[in-house]
C-alpha cells in the first residue's frame, strides 16, 4: 500500500490524529515590468518627499529683500605657508650626516611646499594642472626598501601591482600608464639618499581603475634613518615615453606635496602610506591621501551633507510661504489669504574644473527632493575644492544673485559649506549696504570643522552656527536665528555663544532647595 494523507510521523499517524489542513501561501508569477518599477519609484519619492518637509518646521524672515542659500565649495586653505626662514610651518629640521636634512629623507624642503598629514586628503587639481606625475621614494637604510603601486577596481578587486618584477603596466590600448624604475639597494653614499621613482600617466589609466594604494616592504629587518614620499610634476614626456628599468631622469617639474614616513617605515614589515583614488562624482579628479592614520577609506562623497542641507532649508524657507497651510479642512482662504511669496535665490561659488580663478554660479531647485538633491550633484562635479577667500567667494555670490548694489537689501544669509570659515568683511558690508540692520547670518558646517577651532569662530551678531552632521541642524539654525532677532536679551551675542545657550537650555538643573531654573531666553 502506498503512502497516502492518512499516513506519516509523529502524532495522526494511521489517521487516528487531528486533521491535517494544507496551506498554500499565494505568490505572484508574473514578472516584475517597468511599469510596476516606474510605481514603485514614484511611490518611494512622495514618501521621501513627505519625509523632507516635515524634517524642519518653516524659516521665516521678515526683512525685506532675498533670501540668500549660498553653497561655497571650497576647503580650507592647505596647510602649505612658509614659516620663518622660508621653512613650512611646524615642520623641525632634523639634521644627518654633514647637515643633511632629514626632515623628508634629503629632498629639498622648499618654502611653500605642502606636506600632508595622517588622514589629510588633498584634490590634485588643487595644486597641478599636470596629469603626468613621478612618485619618488627617497630614503636612508643599507638595505633594500620595496616600492609598489597596486590598483583596484570599485569593488576592491586587484588589477595589477607595479614594483620591482612588473615595471612596466599598459592600459587596454597598450600604452603605458605606470613605469618603475631600476632597483636600487641603501642609499650611495651618507649625503644622497636612495631614489625610486614610479612614472604614472593619469588620464592613461584605464577607467576600471578606481584607486591605488602606495606601499612599502623590508624584508631585510634593517631599519631605514628617514624615508619620504613625494609627488612632482613631469614636464619630460611621463611614463608613455619611458620603458621599465630605466635610470631616474630629470621630470623638469616642481615637487606638490611631499610627506614623512619614517616613523611608519622603521616599525618593519608592510606599510600602506599613501592612496590615490577618484573622485566618486568626477572620476576625472583623483584624489591624494595619506593613509598613515590608519583609517578605511570612504567612496561616500564628503558633500553630501551639504546637499541634504541645503535642500532641507529651501523647502523650510519656502514653506514659509503658506503659513496656514494644513490648518483646518480644505485648507480654505485664509490659508490664501496668508500666503506671501518668497523669494529665495541659491548660488554656488568655488573653483570650476580647470579654472584660473573662482566663480559663483545660479542653481535652481524645484523643492521636488530627490530631483533636487541629483541636481546639487550635478552641478558640485564640476567643481574643484581649491581654496578661495570666503570676503571674496561672499562677494562672488551677492553680485551673482543681484545683491551688491549700493541700495541691495538682503533678507537672510545662510552658507552651506565643509567649514566654519566666516566673510567678517563683506558680512559687514552687506549689513551697511543694508542701512546698519544686521539681517540674520548662518553657516551649516557639513564636516564639523566648527567643533575643531570654536574658540577661534569671529565674533557676528545676529548670527548661527550649526554641525550639519546633526539631523536636527536646520531646526536648531531656525531657532537660534528667530530668538536673537525677536529677544532683546540676547541682542548683540554673537553666534557661537547663542549655540552653547541653546544646548544649555535642554540640560538639567540641579538648584539649590530643589527649585529647577527656568530658563526661557532660548526656549525652543
């Protein structure tokens, strides 16, 4: 007799036990189309966009003219300016074998020259406009030191290792893109120090290649006296021009960044030093880092925080327009009748790609958040983050947006940027131009750089200063803003103390009786 329903393990077998219900669960058979993606997409977005507008409640401001959104893309300036004697700030000279320098391994310690530190990324276009460059290791040992650049994709996978056996690496058209140079053995002589160099042709890398690490190995166990990497510029045909084993030549080009890595290099084994990566919105720039901090790498663009902020605050600004709006049923007129327009114009300022000089340039959002957010990107890739001045990158935006003039008025002005760098000049200016009245100032600082030099932040009135890394910072700006523009007790304190007023309002008290301090200055 064959199985059946009737038969089977455990309890109901024979068929003396409960009966056995199937149960099917229903799944859909018909494969997923475009159309449903193209709903779901649609269905994600509202929710998202549902989700933006009730992360900040609306920004009011009630003076007359613009209200100015101002994204400056610049980073701070690099720590590159000369010191007494024309010696690069903190840099302490450190004396070898007949008053060689050791600072960097001999090489030359110009005034001027950038020197990176542990974790400091530096866009190459900041510095060069040459896509052609030697990295050379110099350094101070009897005996060998390795030197390898290893390139891989996006997804970590290896695409090929330049060193000491493989010299010469072609991209898929053949022609070279990375050269090394002959092997060489401890240093000639207690003057000169050992040189390698490794040619690599930037706009020759296949596009495949998203980043490489530059590292070093001694497998001898001695330990070097001064090892350095240095970056220069080569005006002498690069690496298409060179085959593999050749003797160091002349590149004609200026050094560009230089770092120490003797305290790495004398611990042993294998040291990963330095990166060279793309950038993840142009993969045209390439990006230098000293990874001698130890600390992964992250392909998240270091801007996002601004776009998010900046979209959030257009929509708090532009909220403002209907203050009534979801009051009552249907909204009725009065919601209308309160409605007033606000004019909020936002502008870029930086460096363009390639550009001898900064520039400011109009963006127009939608309020459409993800569309807006895309939009930002766009318009940031072709960007650099070289240094301006933020007097004159302040300058550069109020021209763009039509507020320079001897009678221009401005409502509000809020910075979006990756520091707390403040235009005290031009502020003040604008603030003239606008009778005296000190309209409201605000920085969203993306990177936290406020946290790092608040003792420093300039003293402005009527002003605020938020870390866009918190979620909440648009609506922290909006209360700080409306408090010192409508509380005479805080009139006249300058920004950064309105902030620690703020955040001093949320803490507890513990007053003397058991009474609890009111404190409504800064109430939320």
């Amino acid at each position: 007799k064959g199985k059946g329903k009737g038969k089977g393990k455990g309890k109901g077998k024979g068929g003396d036990g409960p009966v056995r219900i199937d149960k099917w669960l229903p799944v859909a058979l018909h494969p997923v189309s475009a159309e449903l993606l193209a709903e779901f997409k649609t269905t994600f977005d509202t929710a998202i966009q549902v989700a933006a507008s009730c992360s900040a409640e609306p920004i009011s401001f009630e003076g007359p003219g613009p209200v100015v959104l101002w994204m400056d893309l610049t980073n701070p300036p690099l720590d590159n300016d000369p010191g007494e004697g024309g010696e690069s700030k903190g840099a302490e000279k450190k004396e070898g074998p007949a008053g060689v320098d050791m600072r960097l391994a001999g090489l030359p310690h110009t005034p001027g020259l950038l020197t990176t530190k542990p974790g400091q990324e530096v866009e190459l276009e900041e510095i060069t406009t040459h896509r052609s460059v030697n990295l050379e290791l110099r350094y101070f040992c009897q005996g060998f030191i390795d030197y390898n650049i290893q390139a891989f994709d996006i997804a970590g996978k290896g695409l090929w290792n330049s060193t000491w056996n493989n010299t010469q690496v072609t991209n898929k058209d053949g022609k070279n893109c990375c050269v090394h140079c002959r092997d060489i053995g401890g240093n000639p002589s207690p003057t000169e120090p050992a040189l390698r160099t490794m040619h690599l042709d930037l706009d020759g890398l296949d596009q495949d290649v998203f980043s490489m690490m530059i590292t070093s190995q001694m497998f001898s166990g001695t330990r070097p006296t001064a090892v350095s990497i240095a970056v220069r510029e080569c005006h002498n045909g690069g690496a298409c021009g060179l085959l593999g084993n050749h003797q160091p030549h002349e590149c004609n080009g200026k050094v560009i960044l230089a770092q120490d890595i003797s305290a790495a290099m004398k611990e042993g084994g294998t040291t990963i030093y330095a990166a060279l990566y793309r950038d993840v919105n142009d993969p045209s720039t390439w990006i230098f880092r000293n990874t001698l901090d130890a600390a992964n790498l992250s392909t998240m663009d270091a801007s996002r925080v601004g776009y998010v902020r900046l979209c959030q605050l257009y929509q708090a600004i532009k909220a403002a327009e209907n203050p009534g709006k979801g009051k009552g049923k249907g909204g009725g007129s009065a919601g209308e009748a309160d409605k007033k327009e606000v004019d909020v114009r936002i502008v870029m300022t930086g460096f363009k790609k390639k550009a001898v000089a900064p520039s400011a340039e109009i963006l127009k959002l939608t309020g459409k958040y993800v569309d807006d957010l895309e939009t930002v990107r766009k318009l940031r890739s072709t960007y650099s983050g070289k240094a301006v001045d933020p007097d004159a990158s302040l300058r550069l935006a109020l021209k763009a947006v039509g507020c320079d003039g001897s009678s221009a008025v401005v409502a509000g002005l809020i910075r979006i940027a990756n520091n707390a760098y403040t235009p005290v000049a031009e502020l003040a200016a604008a603030r003239k131009r606008a009778g005296g009245r000190p309209f409201p100032y605000g920085t969203v600082d993306g990177r936290g750089h406020m946290l790092n030099a608040f003792a420093e932040l300039p003293a402005v009135e009527c002003s605020a200063f938020v870390p866009g890394q918190v979620e909440s910072c648009v609506t922290i700006m909006r209360n700080i803003l409306s408090a010192s523009a409508s509380t005479d007790a805080v009139a006249g304190i300058d920004g950064h103390e309105l902030l620690v007023r703020y955040v001093d309002s949320f803490l507890p008290r513990n007053v003397a009786g058991g009474a609890q301090e009111d404190d409504t200055e800064m109430a939320s």
